[in-house]
C-alpha cells in the first residue's frame, strides 16, 4: 500500500470516530450516547464501504480467527486488576458491602454474591458489554492497529491506537463517565491507566493474530467493574481513584505489564500481507 494513502485512510477513519463521538455526546439524548460507544464500528463501515479493498481490509481485522486459547487466557488473566484493586480498596475501608438490613429477609451476604453472579450472568447482561467491546475493538485492534502497523511497525501501533483511544473517550465526560471525585483527576487517571492497558491489548491483539482475545479482554474488564461496583455498594469519596480501569492499582499491575512487554519485544516493521498470509492458515 501506498504510505500517504495509507496514512491518509488512516486519518480518515481517526477523524470519523471522534467526530461522530463528539457529535453524539454533544446531542446529550440516551441513545445518542450509547451509539456514540460503538462510533469505531460505524468508521470501519464509512471506511468499507468508500475506501480500499473491501476483502483485503476484512482479512486483516482479524475477525474471521479464533486464534489459540492461551491468548484468551491471558486476556482473562489481564483483567484481573480490575478485581485485585476493588479488594485493595476493602481492605482499607474506601469501598464496602451493604449492610444485611437492607437485604431481603433471610439472605447472606454469600447469598446475595450469587444471585448478583446469576444476575450478571444473564443473556442480555453479557451480551450488551461483549457487543460493545466489540463494537470498540473492531476500530482500534481491528482496523486502525493493523493499518498503523503496516506504516509504521507493531510497537508505535501498539502505542499510536491506545492514543487514539484514550482521547475517544473524553466526549463522554461531557455526560458524567464517571461520577465519583474530581473529574480532572478522573481523566488524567484514566489516560495514563489505559494507555499502558492499550499497550496489552496491542500485543495480545498482535500475538493471537485474531481481534476476539481482546473483546475478551475488554468486554470482562467492563463487565466485571460493573458487578463489583454493585457489589461493593457502599464506597467514600474518591473510590473511583484506586479501583476499576482507570484507578492507581490497575495503573500500577497494567504498566508494569506493559513495560515488560515492551521491553522484550523488538521492533518490527511488519508489512500486513503477514496478517493476511497467516489468516489462511
């Protein structure tokens, strides 16, 4: 591919995203601001239906792999932090279940975590995050990873989408992403939490030749911050700090991830004929 029309769809496509997510968070309406989530997968449709070898672009999502289980494991493994830091946050009081007074007659606390885990394990309560995620990852480690990756090799990819990333979600602070603490603080702990959290997913996304191990990845974390937000009703002041994906003990286990990654990966300018060549396998 020709690099200033590589660089050019590339463009493109950034530009599409965060227009149609600015656009949708400016509307403030509810469903607005739900298809504003899946803007990534509306700028692969712009992006397929005017631009490029329809077929070619397929191929290099990595939509139609699996890819081997160990890349679904780790990305179950990656999302751990996500739990580790609600626990953190109990064991120094910033976070804290219901009292049982406040429970239907009869139920435990051991109860109420599992018709919580039954609840969350509906249908329509796992489904509407892995659609999501999907809608998300077919964007960034789908489209946009692949073609920065031909331009420009895996590991400024790597680091270019979860850039891109990162400032997608900004509009959404327009409607109260997250409503706890000091919405200053929130947004630099969240882009400087996810950002080595991009890195992750990058390689994961690299490695497994496939986009399903990171939908994995990122439906769990959004789901699983979901549940234990619930779960651990009762929180202090600035909760939202030290736990979920954009809290101080994520950062700290993600990066040291991320770093590790990178410093024992090379440099490689890998054309994306690899992608498209090892998809036929």
């Amino acid at each position: 591919m020709n690099q200033k029309k590589g660089m050019l769809d590339i463009g493109i496509f950034i530009l599409v995203v965060l227009g149609i997510t600015l656009v949708f968070n400016l509307i403030k309406a509810p469903l607005f601001i739900m298809l504003a989530q899946a803007a990534p997968m509306l700028a692969v449709i712009v992006m397929l239906i005017f631009f490029g070898n329809r077929k070619e672009t397929f191929l290099k999502m990595g939509v139609h792999r699996l890819g081997k289980i160990r890349w679904y494991l780790v990305a179950i493994l990656a999302s751990v932090p996500v739990i580790l830091s609600f626990l953190v946050a109990w064991s120094v009081g910033i976070v804290d279940l219901p009292t049982t007074e406040h429970f239907p007659a009869g139920m435990t606390q051991v109860g109420r975590l599992f018709a919580m885990i039954q609840f969350y394990l509906g249908f329509m309560y796992l489904t509407t995050p892995l659609v999501f995620a999907f809608a998300e990852e077919i964007g960034w480690r789908g489209f946009l990873q692949v073609r920065l990756s031909e331009e420009l090799g895996e590991k400024k990819a790597w680091l270019y989408t979860s850039m891109v990333w990162v400032i997608f979600h900004y509009p959404f602070y327009l409607n109260q992403y997250n409503e706890d603490g000091n919405v200053w603080i929130n947004m630099v702990l969240f882009t400087v939490t996810i950002l080595p959290l991009g890195l992750v997913m990058g390689w994961v996304r690299t490695k497994s030749q496939s986009i399903w191990p990171v939908v994995l990845l990122h439906m769990l974390i959004n789901h699983i911050r979901s549940f234990m937000t619930e779960f651990f009703h009762q929180k202090e002041f600035g909760w939202s700090y030290i736990v979920g994906e954009s809290g101080l003990v994520a950062l700290v286990i993600w990066s040291l991830l991320a770093w590790m990654i990178w410093k024992n990966s090379k440099t490689e300018e890998k054309s994306l004929k690899c992608y498209i060549r090892t998809s036929r396998v």
